[in-house]
C-alpha cells in the first residue's frame, strides 16, 4: 500500500500504454534498469490487465499500478490483484465509497477545490493533478496549497523534461507522472535502450 513518503521517494512515474502483451515485461524492465520506481499502467489497451498481471509476477521491486480507474468495479479488480496502487482521472462519490472498503491506495485525479474537498470528506490527503498542465499548471497547484497545504499531488498531463523540475520543487507535489518516460515510437520500436535512457536522463535532471 502507497503512502506519501512512498510516493515521494518514487519521484517520477511514468503513465504508461501497453498495446501488446509482449512488450509489458521489457518495457517495465527497461524503465526499471533506468532508476524508475513505480509503473502506472493505463487501461488504454485490450490488454491492460493482463500486462498488469504479468509484470506483476514477472518484474520485482517495483510499485506496481493500474491507472484510468473509472468505476467501482475495476477498483475492486485492482485490489483483489493486490496492486501497490490505483490511479483515477477523477473522483465519484462512487468511487470514493468503493475505495473506503477496498484494501488498495486509491489516488483519484483532482483539478477544482470542490473535488479536493470531497476526496479530503473521504479522508484522503493524496491526489493526481489532472490534466494538470490544462487545468492551471503550477500556479493552480500554489493555489491550492493557500487553504489545503497538508494535501499532496502527482500531478500528470502535459509534464515533461522541460517542467518536471519545476513541478517536484514545489512543497505539495509529492511525485508525477507522465507519458515522456514510456514513449510510444520507443514502445512501437521496441527500443527498451532509449526507455531505460530517457529514465535515467531524467532522473539526473531532477537530482
Ligand atoms: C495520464 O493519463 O495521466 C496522462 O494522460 C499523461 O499525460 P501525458 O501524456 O501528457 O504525460
């Protein structure tokens, strides 16, 4: 189970899409053999859960969790798998019930205060940012910090290597995530050296 100074040490989490079930272990082996920490993998792909499963076996020593969580059920399929986390674009009344009786970290995705306020009803105190360059960037996350300084954020969507700096020196970003570490063309060609490069690339950028 995820805490926030897990999160922390995690730093960088790469968002990532696995069209083909064969790529899933080399790509979470590349990403690892770079320095990377925690996997989201998206349920953007016919094979998403599968992927899930087999890095999960196959791969040790990596935070292993399902993102693009939308409904009650594939938060229990998350738990019953017993990921280290579960990662949601939004947050429902529905799935902050669901989560209050699962045994899984729940990191649902916020972009207005009201939403924040109802995680924070649930008792939560770590959220994803999303989208977060499109939803107000950094200056929305200061915004945040005014009223709610004790909550924490991964925000993810539209970050890269040119803002990922920026995004980790401020005091209520505990990690965050993105596609840049996982590209496609690098997927589709199956070119694990650029993956495990641009991770390591990166995280000699973030210090
Ligand atoms: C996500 O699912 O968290 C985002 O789509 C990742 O956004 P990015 O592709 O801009 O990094």
């Amino acid at each position: 189970m995820m805490t926030k100074s897990d999160y922390e040490a995690v730093g960088v989490m790469p968002v990532m899409v696995i069209e083909k079930l064969e790529h899933a272990v080399p790509l979470a082996r590349a990403l690892q053999a770079g320095g990377i920490k925690a996997l989201e993998i998206t349920l953007r792909s016919d094979v998403a859960w599968q992927a899930i499963e087999t890095i999960k076996k196959e791969v040790e020593d990596i935070a292993v969790g399902v993102g693009t969580i939308s409904n009650a059920e594939q938060l229990e399929r998350a738990a019953k798998l017993e990921l280290d986390f579960a990662i949601s674009p939004g947050l429902t009344a529905n799935l902050l019930a669901a989560s209050k009786d699962l045994d899984i970290a729940f990191l649902p995705g916020v972009a207005t205060p009201s939403e924040l306020i109802m995680g924070m009803e649930g008792g939560l105190e770590c959220f994803k940012f999303f989208p977060a360059e499109a939803a107000g960037g950094i200056p929305m996350l200061k915004s945040f910090a005014g009223p709610y300084p004790q909550i924490s954020f991964c925000p993810t969507g539209g970050i890269s290597m040119k803002n990922v700096k920026d995004y980790l020196a401020l005091p209520n970003v505990m990690c965050v995530g993105g596609s840049w570490l996982a590209e496609k063309q690098h997927v589709q060609a199956e070119n694990w050296a650029a993956i495990t490069d641009c991770a390591k690339e990166t995280l000699a950028h973030i210090g």
